[in-house]
C-alpha cells in the first residue's frame, strides 16, 4: 500500500511540475502584458511603463521565466503579483482561501449530505410519488439558470424578508474597529470546524470499538455532546458577535449552493442503491426478516455509498476553486473572483499561482480518492 | 433507535443553524447613519424619448442637511493598498483613488463642478509664473500657514521638497512620474523638474529646466499630491538601504505610517470586506465657501467616517441601496441601464446621468493605404450616421460626438465651432451621404466596376438601402481587404455594434472590410508597435478617457508626430503627422495663459476635423444612483459623475 501512494505521489509530483510549466506558458501566450494597462493612461511617458516591466521582471526571455517559475514554486515563491504589488502571490492566496473554503465547502458537505439522504430515499421508494415529486425537484434545482437563482435567492430571503444579509462575508458596523482581522477569524473557524469533524470521527470510532450496549451510548449522547460543546466555546469565546456575523452571513449563499449541488448527488446515490439493492445479500437480509429500515441503511446504502464518496472527494478537491459566480453575486471575495481578476488583468504570476494551487489540491484529492477506494472495497485492495 | 438517532441529529442540526442566526441578530446591525428620514425628495426625472436620466440641479430645491454619522458607499472592487505611494505607481486603481485621494493636498485643486483651479496649499489662488534662473526656470510658491496633517503637524514647504525628492531619488515609476516630471537626459526639449526646494518653511521653490506650460505648471506638478515627511520621512531612509528601494516603499503600511492633510483621513481595511475614512477635524479649508460653475456651497467634511462596502456585482448593491444599507454605489463605469427601472420605482432613491470626459472613436493607419489617403476617410465620415446610430441601434444608451473635447466639459467647451463641425454631418439623407462620399472618392482618384447607388423600387422611388459598388480600386490598383478592430461584444456591446455597421458602410462604398470585434487585450496588443516596430492594423475603435479637465493635454498625446508609437512608444498609434498641427500643439504645451490655450486648442481641433485621423463615434453618459431619503449633495450635474470626486466625501450632507 505505502509502496502505491508513494509511486502515485512521485507520479503527481511529475505531473505537477508538467502542469505548471503549461499553465505558465500558456497564461504567458495571452495578448499582451501588464504594462498595456498602464498604456492606457496617455500621460504616463513609456519610461515609467519600462521600469514597471523591469521591476516585474518581463523582460526576462519565455523560457527563463517559466523555469525559475517552476522551480520557485516548489520553494514555496509563487512570485510578486503584478497588480498588487510588491505583495506576494502567496499571501494574496491565503487572503483569500479561508474565505473560499468555508463557503464551498461547508455547501458541498451540506449538498452531498442532503443529496445522499434524499437519494437514499427515492431508491428504496422507487415508482412512489416521492421518488417522482423528488426526481422533478431534483431536475429543477440541477437545472436551473444559477445566476438567476441565486439573485431570486438573495432577493427573496434578503432583501424581501430581510432574514440574510445582501451579500458580502461580515458587516461594515459589526467590523468596524474590530480587534482581529476578518480572515483570522476565518482561520480560527476553519481549525475549530476541522476539529470538530475529527472529534466527531474519533466518537464514531470509539462507538464501533466498544461493546455493543456502551457503544450505542456513546453513538447516542457523544455527538450531542460535542456540539454543544463546540457551540458552547464560540459562545463564550469573545470572538463570538464575529464569528456569528461570519456564519450568517455564510448561510445564504451555502443554502443556494447546496439547493442547487444536491440533485445530482441525490440521482447518483439513487442509481447507486438501486444497484445494490439488486445483490444477494440484500435479497439474505431480507429473508432473515431484519428490519426495512436497517436494511436500507445498514446494508443497501453504505455499500452505495463508495461512488458518492469518491464523488465528495473530488468535488473536495476542486472546492478551492469555488464559483466565480458565487462569489459575485453574493459580493463573497474568494479564489474564484481573484482568478477571474488575475486572468483579466494579465495578473500572470497571480493566475498561475492560483491555478498552481488547485492543482495540487486536485492532485492531493485524487490520491486521497485512490486510497479511499481501497479501503472501502476490499476487491480493489486485493487486485 | 437510529431512527431515533438521527431525528435527534437533524434537531440539533436545526437548533445549532438557528442559534447562530439568532447570535447574529443580537449585534444589532443596521446602518450607523443618523440621518433624519422625515420623507425622501426624489428628484429623478426622465427624458421621454430615452429613458435616461438627467439632472437639473440648478432647478433643485436644495436638499442638503445636516451633520451625516456614516457616508456609507459600495464599490465594486477591493483596494488594492492602504499605502498612497504604492497607489500612485503599480497599484494604481480607481477603487482605491476613491478612498485614497481624499487624503492628500496639492498646491492647487479644482473646484467642481466648474473645474476651476484654486489654491489648496497654496496661499492664493494665483498662480506664480516665476523667472529665468541659470539654465532653468525657477517658480516660488507662497504657502498657507493653516493646513496641518490630522497629528496636528503643520503641512510645510519640507513635505513638497521631500515628495519630489522621494520620487527622484527612490526612481519612482507609474503616476508619480506623469505628477511630478524628472527631465529626459535623452530629450532635452522635455520639461521637468530638477530640483525643489523649501526656502522657508511656507515657501517652495521649484526648479525646472526650463520654462514650463501650463500644462506642466501648475496642472500636472502643481495638483501633485504632497506626501508628511516626518512620519515617511524614516519609512524612506529605510527603503534606501534596501535592494529595491521602491518595493520597500511601497510594502510599508499606509496605515501605520501615513497622515492626512485632505477633508478625509484613511484609518482602516478589511481585505475584500469593506475600507473606512474618518473626516479630518482640522481640515484647513472646513467651513470655506466656494462659488464654481454657478453653484454656492461650504465645504465639509459633514460626516463622521465614510465606508465604501465592497459589492461582488450590481444587482446586489442596487439591492443593499434600496435596503438602505448604502447611500451611494461608487463605479467608474456608472451602473448598468437595466437596473434604472428598479431605482426609479423606489421613491427613497434618485438616478443621475452625468457626462464624462472621453469618447469612443474609429481610428486609422495613417501610414498605409487607402486608411493614408483624406478621401478614404472624409468619405467613410460621411457614411456614418452617427444620428441614427445613437438614437436608432443604440437606443439613446450614446450621444453622437463631433469633437475630441466633449461637451461635458463646460470649461473648454466651444458649442459653436462644435456645431459648426456637426452641421457637416447631421440631418443628410442616406442618399445625400452616398453620394458625397462617392463623389470625394471618385475626385481622388477612386474607380469601380459597379459605383455604389441608392436603391430604388420599380417606380424609381428611392429607398433606405444602397447597391454596394463593385470592384473598387484606387489609381487603377485594386483596394485590398481592410480590417476593422473593436472591443468584444462582452466589454463594450456599443462599440462592437459600431464596428459591424461600419463595416456595412464600408462595404457600401465598395471597400472589401471586415468588422473584427475582438478580445481587449487581444485588441490592445494588436494596435500597439509589433515586434519588428510596425504597425499591423488598419482601423480600430477604442476609447480614451482624458485625465485633467481643468486644463486638458490630451491632443498633444494622441497626435503630436512625436508621440508616434513607431518613434517613442507614445499614443499616436495611427501616426498621424502634421506639421501644422505640431507647430499648434507645442504651442499650447507652452501656452502661459487660459485663453492662449483655448484659442490654440480649438485651433487644433479644426486641424484634427480637416484631417481625421480619428472619426469621433459617440460618448456614453455615466448613470449613478443614491438614496435621496439619507444624503443629499450640493451638486448632482457634474463632469463624470459624483464618482469623479470621490462620491463627494468632503460635500455630502445628510438629506434634510
């Protein structure tokens, strides 16, 4: 198994190299350069646009710049950003990809939760008018114009019933003054979410160890209990007004994300179970007289689970590059804007840099994707 | 049980959602502002046939109120700095011009809307004209004793000299350069500044190689921005040792290092969220009358602290404006027609359409034919009915234009040669224009297979559309294929519509052309110098924007022969060169008076309507909106827009 991740590893890191020496080439192939932006303004003398291409190292040759992209990039130096400069592409990454994580991925943990719920449900309820109520709504929401939606959404619950903010990721009057900047606290969020999910994890774990009688405790009071006591630190931890402003303001545009990323994993786990509840031992579990609803979720829906899981996984992997129009429409400042601002402004090392970054965490997501594959079904670890 | 265990989850899940958005209502939220709302005075009015809306601010009640808590403005962009050098070179942007430029003085300023030049630091409006000294040109200028950076340091003759010495010495590149111009070693005839000196605390002294214009002094050094010595003073020293002096410049915090000397003083950013000023309590000119362009007001600031929110896109914060959670959408481009039926419906709001300074035009490659040759483009100026392109297939979203100097601009503005160049061109039947332009075509040596003819129906009765010539050839040589570049549909639908109509005039005449809406970038590098220094196009329509109003020096730029993009670089990219017209625009770079340059500049104008090396197309309005119910402005009709000041941070009161 080691020796397998390590060749998929070296593998990736090949790949890796590959994809940024193209991704470097290719922006770098876009018309023009930076200081076209500066030759707009007619009273900058070209001796000024000059320094700026000598300061940003343009008029260095194709071949030199992308290798020492490259090579820097595995040191860590993903360069200085054209249009924010002099700081670097990193740091404007991390400004951002806080924000971009907790919203992308906090919508599509809820869609793949509520897709693989309600698909569960429409395979096991096959020809009843659930299935077909939930099969239209689920054509609808994966079908819909998004940007029309989510206007309608930020309409409707923002501006009409005036439950959600208008956009944006925390309020000017709550913010004004505020004794640590926005992004920090999304990092402290993050890490306590993250915490959270492996406590959680951990309780799980400790369920299925124990003998049976203590581990059906543990199953049933555990998770209560560490929410309340996750709950319980953000509300007696003074950084609370921020992080609850941050949350509602998450709410609304991760409602609508999900709204609208839950059908298709809701389609994928109904043709998923509808596979498995084809197998003999289902057709066993049956005969044995267990339970309908044990059947289903014991035994027909977490072994229908190993596509949406490799599923979640991927998508994971490409929640850093969030959704351009997301990020628009609910004035959220993320990854996906920044690309789309980079990419326009001839921002090249900011739009490799970005594009560099997904990568690697696509890169990472498939490796994980891999594992994950060979722990959930044994016919794949044997082979 | 588990079906026990998980409705239990669900529950919990519902109560935790809940429990936040019930943490978020308590922060009590809403907007700050203490604005009294005892009834909006909307005053939006509309212009039947377009739609559009326009301002008749003279005709106002005055609106304008007390004392405003919160100026609260969205922007459509995060600042890219908090540090003023760093915005006035690689960071340079117009959201963050809006929060920044309020913070700093210049020797003189302009008043709005009659763009007049005025004193800032300077101690009296007059401008001193100084005298020969040595080689070069010295000017002394008297200072004001009461201008004070918000620490209370006085702003003295020591922070002029040590922003131009900062410039010079730290290579300072991108605006500070166009501000405050270092002569060329390489051209000796460019003006530029050799030294500047503090004789005293109130007196500057600045030291050019030679006698500077106008343009030069005082509307590019004399509306510089002064930067405080004593708090940069150390934040430079350090960057001096450093390996790239500049870049140490510009990563130093603006907000642990600067100070304001303008109405509003910068104090904090959220990166992506929002920025903030507060209004400078000694703000030297606080309580000031002013009188400009026929209106009376006192300057401010009114407000306590402005905010500028940063919005992802406009329907959002058309949005946040109707809820009241702005009062005013700060944007460059003005907002898009389609949200105008929204702000309309809302009594509490008011949209206003102002002029801007630019204008979209066709250029040519001067340096080849037939774009060389005067008939081609007198011709093709004729074909184009600008009219009918505005009120028809624009809709009223442009108006025609016939000058490079729009009408916006009321200072340098001559409605009567303007017209005069207009009467050419406006009121001619399709015919009429066919016609013309096949007769100048034809009397500079232009032939066809088939001439191009109005189309008539069976009766002989003429109709809207012509028989395209054939065949056409100049001097017996047949004319090759031309190209027409634009911007893409996606960036500018009002140009690209442009380019296809063109197009169809042109091939009306008999020309083979091509309309090719494009990329912008593509577009851009397609129109500047290739790589073997030539030019590769044969007609493009881009648009330009035209910096200082108060003392316009954009021809020179555009067409002055020595700005030829093969020769330096500069924006004459057709390469138009006319002796005439050099001789007229070095003149007005020199030109020591107001009416000198007018007269000089409209001169130039008759040149550039005689020789066409631009076709001027159109020029759009800018459309804003703000909420009448909570502030109110002294002045809506204004060259560019509130925008164009900043949102009128320094003006704006609450509504009464």
């Amino acid at each position: 198994m080691l020796k397998y991740v390590a060749k998929r590893l070296i593998q990736g890191l090949l790949l890796l190299m590959l994809f940024l020496a193209l991704l470097y080439i290719l922006l770098d192939a876009q018309p023009g350069d930076i200081s076209l932006q500066l030759s707009a303004n007619p009273r900058l003398p070209p001796e000024a646009q000059e320094i700026v291409r000598e300061r940003l190292g343009l008029d260095q040759p194709l071949l030199g710049r992308t290798v020492t992209y490259v090579l820097n990039f595995f040191q860590g130096d993903l360069g200085l950003s054209f249009t924010q400069y002099p700081r670097t592409v990193g740091s404007v990454i991390l400004e951002k990809l806080p924000r971009t994580i907790l919203l992308f991925l906090s919508a599509t943990i809820l869609a793949y939760y509520m897709g693989f719920a309600l698909g569960k449900v429409m395979a096991w309820r096959r020809g009843k008018t659930v299935e077909t109520g939930l099969t239209l709504g689920g054509v609808a929401a994966y079908t819909v114009f998004y940007p029309w939606f989510a206007i309608l959404m930020l309409w409707f619950w923002g501006f009409q019933f005036g439950l959600f903010p208008l956009g944006k990721f925390i309020d000017v009057d709550e913010w004004t003054g505020a004794p640590m900047a926005a992004n920090r606290v999304f990092m402290r969020m993050l890490i306590s979410l993250g915490i959270l999910g492996l406590v959680l994890g951990a309780v799980s774990l400790l369920a299925h160890r124990l003998p049976p009688e203590r581990g059906e405790q543990v199953a049933r009071y555990g998770p209560p209990l560490v929410l309340v006591a996750f709950l319980a630190f953000w509300w007696l931890s003074p950084l609370r007004s921020y992080v609850a402003d941050i949350a509602h303001h998450t709410l609304l545009p991760v409602l609508t994300l999900a709204s609208v990323q839950f059908a298709g994993v809701m389609l994928l786990t109904r043709a998923s179970m509808l596979e498995t509840l084809k197998e003999d031992y289902i057709l066993t579990a049956r005969a044995k007289g267990l339970p309908q609803r044990d059947i289903r979720n014991r035994h027909a829906a977490r072994n229908a689970l190993l596509p949406v899981v490799t599923s979640l996984v991927l998508a994971l992997s490409f929640v850093i590059g969030g959704g351009i129009l997301t990020e628009g429409i609910f004035s959220w400042p993320g990854i996906g804007g920044q690309l789309l601002d980079a990419t326009l402004t001839e921002d090249i090392p900011l739009a490799t840099g970005t594009l560099g970054v997904i990568g690697i965490i696509a890169l990472v997501g498939h490796l994980i994707s891999d594992v994950l594959y060979m722990y959930l079904d044994p016919r794949i670890r044997t082979s | 049980m588990r079906a026990t265990q998980l409705t239990r989850w669900r529950w919990l899940a519902i109560v935790a959602v809940l429990a936040i958005v019930a943490a978020a209502c308590q922060q009590g939220g809403g907007g700050t502002t203490a604005a009294p709302s005892d009834g909006g005075t909307a005053t939006t009015s509309l212009s039947g046939d377009t739609g559009a809306t326009t301002t008749a601010a003279g005709e106002e009640e005055p609106t304008t109120g007390g004392d405003l808590a919160t100026y609260r403005m969205g922007i459509f962009s995060d600042t890219t700095t908090d540090n003023f050098w760093a915005y006035y070179d690689p960071a340079s942007s117009v959201w963050t011009g809006y929060i920044l430029n309020d913070t700093k003085s210049a020797l003189y300023g302009n008043s709005y809307p009659g763009i007049e030049l005025t004193k800032d630091l300077a101690a009296s409006s007059e401008v001193p004209t100084g005298a020969a000294e040595g080689d070069g040109w010295a000017i002394e200028v008297a200072m004001r004793e009461d201008a004070m950076w918000d620490d209370g340091t006085p702003v003295t003759a020591n922070d002029v000299a040590f922003t131009f010495a900062t410039v010079r010495d730290l290579a300072l590149g991108g605006n500070w350069l166009s501000a405050w111009p270092l002569p060329d070693p390489e051209n000796p005839d460019a003006i530029g500044l050799t030294d500047v000196q503090a004789v005293d605390d109130y007196t500057v002294k600045l030291v050019f190689n030679q006698q500077p214009g106008l343009v030069i002094w005082p509307h590019s050094v004399g509306t510089a921005p002064v930067m405080p010595a004593h708090t940069w003073g150390p934040v430079v020293e350090e960057a001096k040792a450093s390996d790239d002096p500049a870049a140490a410049l510009y990563a130093a915090s603006g907000v642990e290092n600067d100070v304001a000397s303008g109405p509003m003083n910068f104090v904090e950013r959220e990166e992506g969220a929002f920025a903030r000023s507060e209004a400078n309590d000694v703000y030297y000119d606080r309580g000031v009358e002013v009188e400009s362009g026929g209106f009376n007001y006192t300057v401010g600031p009114f407000t306590d602290e402005s905010t500028f929110s940063v919005y992802g896109g406009q329907d959002a914060a058309v949005l946040a404006l109707k809820a009241g959670e702005v009062d005013y959408l700060l944007n460059p481009l003005g907002m898009q027609r389609g949200l105008l039926a929204q702000v309309q419906d809302d009594p509490n709001l008011t949209a206003v359409v102002n002029p801007t300074f630019g204008f979209r035009y066709l250029a040519f490659n001067m340096r080849e034919e037939p774009m060389s040759i005067p008939a081609f483009r007198d011709a093709l100026a004729l074909m184009i009915d600008k009219e009918f392109m505005a009120n028809n297939v624009l809709q009223g979203a442009a108006f025609p234009l016939y000058a490079t100097m729009p009408e916006g601009n009321r200072k340098w503005y001559n409605a009567e040669v303007a017209e005069s160049f207009a009467s050419n061109y406006v009121g001619k039947t399709i015919q009429e224009r066919l016609e013309g332009a096949v007769q100048i075509l034809r009397d500079a040596g232009f032939t066809w297979e088939t001439e191009p003819t109005v189309a008539t129906d069976a009766e002989g009765n003429v109709l809207n559309a012509v028989n395209n010539g054939v065949g056409i050839a100049y001097n017996g040589q047949p004319v090759r294929p031309l190209e027409i570049l634009a911007p893409g549909p996606g960036y500018d639908p009002l140009r690209a519509t442009y380019s296809i109509w063109i197009e169809t005039w042109l091939n009306q005449l008999g020309f083979e052309a091509e309309a090719n809406p494009t990329d912008f970038n593509a577009l851009v590098a397609a129109v500047d110098p290739q790589a073997d220094n030539t030019a590769a196009f044969d007609m493009f329509i881009l648009g330009w924007s035209l910096g200082n109003p108060a003392f316009p020096d954009y021809h020179h730029s555009f067409f002055h022969s020595s700005n030829d993009m093969l020769v330096n670089g500069g924006s004459n990219r057709g390469g138009y060169a006319s002796e005439e017209f050099d001789a007229l625009a070095d003149a007005y770079q020199a030109a020591q008076s107001e009416e000198e340059a007018y007269d000089l500049m409209w001169q130039m104008e008759e040149v550039l309507q005689r020789d066409k090396p631009y076709i001027l197309l159109f020029d759009t309005g800018i459309l804003e909106f703000y909420r009448t119910e909570s502030v109110a402005f002294p002045f809506t009709e204004t060259l560019g827009g509130l925008q164009f000041i900043q949102g009128m941070q320094e003006l704006v009161t609450a509504a009464k």
